[in-house]
C-alpha cells in the first residue's frame, strides 16, 4: 500500500515539475517547447491517475484501505497537479496569443 501512495506523490509532483516548468518556457517564448512539456505532464498524470484507479477499484472489490495521513497527502498531490495542468494549458494558449499580437504590433 505504502508504494502505491508513494507512486501518486512521485507521478503527481513529476507532472506538476513539467507543468510548471512548461508555463516557464511559454512565458519566454518557447510555446512549442511548451506543449511537448505539457504533453508529458499529462503522461505523467495519466500514471498517476492509474495508481489511484487501483486503489479505487481495490476497495469497490471489498478491500478497504486504511485512510492515512499519507494517503490524503497523496490524493492532495494529485488534485493539485491536475490543476496546475488545467491552469497551465490556458496560461500557454494565452502566452500564445499575446506573442501573436506583439508580432503584429512591430
């Protein structure tokens, strides 16, 4: 149980580093490299999302987990990072859009 809550912290912290990480390289320009990072932060998240399904479908199947400190912690990575991927996307898309009109403009 201990290695599967440690597997969504590590999944989850990974995909919130590329995420952060890829607002970064959108903020200067990089929009491109951006997406690809992006893209890995929902790999990443999409391996998160399978340990937690696990441990979702182990207790529809009967076999209840003890709720843990640690455990929360994990679920709490994971909320967090999908947001920060949510909130990333608009924030490239809008670094985007702004590096247009400043094209435009000079």
């Amino acid at each position: 149980m201990e290695k599967i809550i440690m597997d969504l912290i590590i999944f989850s912290g990974e995909a919130r580093s590329y995420a952060m990480e890829a607002m970064q390289l959108a903020k200067n320009g990089q929009i491109d490299e951006a997406r690809e990072l992006l893209e890995k932060s929902k790999e990443t998240l999409g391996d998160a999302h399978a340990t937690q399904t696990s441990l979702i479908q182990g207790e529809a199947a009967g076999n209840k987990c003890e709720v843990s400190l640690l455990l929360v912690h994990a679920q709490d990575h994971l909320m967090t990072s999908i947001v920060v991927k949510d909130l990333a996307e608009e924030i490239i898309d809008l670094h985007e859009k702004l590096s247009k009109v400043e094209l435009k403009n000079e």
